[in-house]
C-alpha cells in the first residue's frame, strides 16, 4: 500500500504524532534525538539507529552485595510506543542481521515490539556507500515498517509491514495513491539495481576456504596503518560486541551491558591473563574474518551493510574494499 504526504506537511504530521508516541529523528550530522521541529534529513548520521537497541548502557541485573543475596531480575518495558523517523534503509538492515544473533535477547525485542521504524531513501549514495554491493535492495526496506521516497513535491510512503498499516490508518496528512505513483516508486527502485548491482566478491567469499583466508599473508600489510582506536566498531550498524560489569555502590549493585569493541586488546584477554588476540594484527584479522567470512558462513550474508561509515572516519584512511578485494582474490 502507497500513500503521499505533502513535504509542507512532514513537520506538522510528526508534531501531531509525537503526542501520542515518543518520536525521534536525526536532528544533526551526529545522529538521532526526540523531535523537537528539527530535521537533518540531508544525508546519514555519523550514529545509526542501532544505539536505540542496543543502548551505550544497560542495567540487566540488579543485586545486594552480601552474601546468599538473590539476584532481582530487571523487566524491562517503555511506556510509551517510540517512533524512529528517518531511519536509512541499510541502517535498518543492519537490525536486521543484528537479529540474527540477539533473536532471544529479551532487552533487544522488547526495544525492536515497541518501536516503529521509518525509513528514507537516500536521494543519491554517498561518497564512501556501497550498500548494493553487499546485497542490500534500500528499496526493499528489509527492517523497516514503512519506507518514505523524496519526490519533488512530497513523500511517496510505501507501507511495509502490519505496525506501519497500524500507524498510517486514518491519518489525515496523508493521501493514497494510484498505481501511477506506485509505477514511480518500482521505476527508481528498477534504476536503482541496474545501475548499482551486487558485488562479485561476496559469491567468491562464500567459496573461499577458511583456513586459507586466516592464514593469509596479507594481513600484516593491512593491519598496518590500523591504530586499534575501535571508531570503525562503534559507528558500525551491525557490531554488537558488548562487555558486561558488575557495578557497587554500597550494597547496592547492578549488572550492566555494556558496548566493547573486538579491536581492543581487553576484549579478548582471559582472566588468567592470556590473550589469544594479543597482537593489532590479529585482533584486526578477526574483525574482518567475522564480517565476511565467520558471519556469511553462518547466516548466508556478510554482517556489513555498505554503509561505509568506517572508510569515511578511519583516522588511518583504511578503505574497507581494500580488505574485501584481497580476501576475495585469494
């Protein structure tokens, strides 16, 4: 189902509905925050949505520090239903593989039922993106509940699953359409995938023997320039590397998820002290062997969505293609 909204209407529309949900959108380059009138609608953010799933800290655990003390578990459950507007369509996919893996985290589906996510389609592809080439159809909104096309005029809103339905009934902003604005929205996405088609190197990845990749020799060369800051990890919207800590006030404790990084030397030292990650260049290996290799193995696709927020923030220049072109023509 389609419907159009009006770009003189898109502000006024997300007022009316913040009365009732919590509403947040991209309000600056950095990233997302309620809606307060203001939109940076002109590119990505340098922070996706994922930091609403899985957030920079959270309490799963609370606890009395003395002995034969119970742990109380923590139940976790907003008040209000949240809208995300926004949302780049390889950002929600990116949820989407995160998924994969925290399907039966309770913290991270309660977050994923109460929240509505809207996407937007990007007007062109940034510089460093390269979603297509890692097999994301932006058109097919994979993680979305609604997807929103910038026209001249307004919005084409493609509704995309029963929780976007819900939320578009009897909205009065909007109008539906015929299947001429439809054709439109089929049109692009047409264009879209003949112009930008999914890279080789993923067919080629999927064939490619393990071992062989792990011990490869150029490794070295591109760890290199690496710095180990962990900046690539903690922009990306499909990392989920966390570290969990017990925190004491008192007799007052909380066990706490925190986001890690596998770039950094703590994160894989054992508690004996023995690191089987010691060196950058390992620790570097394994970042890429678990998101073009381990991952795709597993699940079928690569745990990278093209967003090529990493090329675009490294302080060391490391292009990521340039890690995909040596494992896949090996």
């Amino acid at each position: 189902m389609f419907y159009f909204l009006p770009r003189e209407a898109l502000k006024n529309w997300l007022s009316e509905i913040s009365k009732v949900h919590e509403v947040f959108v991209p309000v600056s380059p950095s990233g997302f925050g309620p809606y307060e009138g203001k939109l940076y609608l002109e590119k990505k953010t340098k922070l996706s949505a994922k930091e609403f799933f899985l957030p920079w800290r959270e309490v799963i655990l609370k606890f009395e520090a003395r002995p034969g003390a119970l742990p109380s578990p923590v139940f976790f459950e907003p008040v209000k239903e949240r809208i995300i507007f926004g949302v780049r369509p390889c950002d929600a996919k990116g949820l989407t593989l995160i998924e994969k893996v925290f399907g039966e985290d309770p913290f991270f589906q309660k977050r994923r039922e109460k929240t509505i996510l809207l996407g937007l389609l990007c007007k062109e592809p940034g510089r460093e993106c390269f979603g297509w080439a890692m097999g994301v159809n932006p058109f097919a909104g994979e993680g979305l509940d609604a997807l929103f096309l910038e026209q001249a005029e307004g919005y084409l809103v493609k509704l995309l699953s029963p929780k976007g339905e819900k939320l578009f009934k009897d909205q009065e902003a909007f109008e539906k359409v015929g299947e001429e604005a439809q054709n439109s929205f089929k049109k692009a996405e047409k264009e879209f995938l003949e112009k930008h088609p999914k890279a080789p190197a993923l067919e080629k990845l999927k064939e490619a023997d393990l071992l062989k990749l792990y011990e490869a020799d150029f490794w070295e060369g591109l760890a290199l320039p690496c710095l180990n800051c962990g900046i690539c990890t903690f922009l990306c919207p499909t990392c989920y590397c966390f570290d969990v800590q017990d925190e004491v006030v008192g007799l007052e404790g909380e066990r706490v998820r925190l986001p890690e990084a596998c770039m950094f030397e703590l994160y894989s030292r054992h508690a004996s002290g023995h690191n089987p990650r010691r060196s950058p260049v390992a620790r570097f290996r394994n970042r890429f062997m678990h998101k073009f290799k381990y991952f795709l193995d597993e699940y079928g696709e690569p745990l990278c969505v093209g967003c090529g927020r990493c090329n675009e923030e490294c302080p060391a220049g490391i292009n990521l293609w340039e890690v995909i072109r040596a494992m896949s023509t090996l």
